[in-house]
C-alpha cells in the first residue's frame, strides 16, 4: 500500500524538563480521509498538528497547523471520497 499522505504532531511532555525543540512524531497514511480522522484526533486532544502530501505525490500540499481546522471541516462537506463516483475523472 503506498502512503500519499502524513500528519505530523507534536507529542505531549513527560515531567518538568525545559527542552528547546517540541518533540514531534509523524503517521503516513494510504487516504486524505484517513490523514483527517488521525488529526482530527490530535487537534481535539489539543496538540500542534500539520499534514501534507509526501513527495513525490501530486499535486503537492501541505497543511500548516493554522489551516488545520478548515481541513478537517472539508472533511465533513465532502465525505471519504469514492472512487466509483468521480465521472469525468
């Protein structure tokens, strides 16, 4: 299965230590739907997400953390895309 799409999160501290850098980890995944549930997970949780295609898939995006909430509401106006249903395509 080939992964189009990732979605980097900052992970959350562990104990009192100032560190200079947020500690961030990153799913790929097969589906933009996919990509949205697991962020849409990561946001309610409170935590810094961003997502994008990986290269060298087209057309290229990529989602910074402030353009993560109309993302996810993309994701409720147009439901897990069907590949049955793009005529024309």
């Amino acid at each position: 299965m080939t992964h189009t799409w990732y979605v980097t999160f900052e992970v959350p501290r562990r104990g009192t230590l100032v560190r200079r850098r947020s500690p961030r980890s990153t799913q790929t995944f097969a589906t933009e739907a996919e990509a949205k549930e697991f962020a849409r997970t990561k946001f309610d949780e409170g935590l810094v997400v961003t997502a994008g295609t990986i290269i060298p898939y087209l057309p290229r995006q990529a989602i910074p953390s402030t353009g993560i909430p109309a993302w996810l509401e993309s994701a409720e106006e147009h439901p897990a895309e069907d590949p049955e249903a793009g005529e024309g395509k």
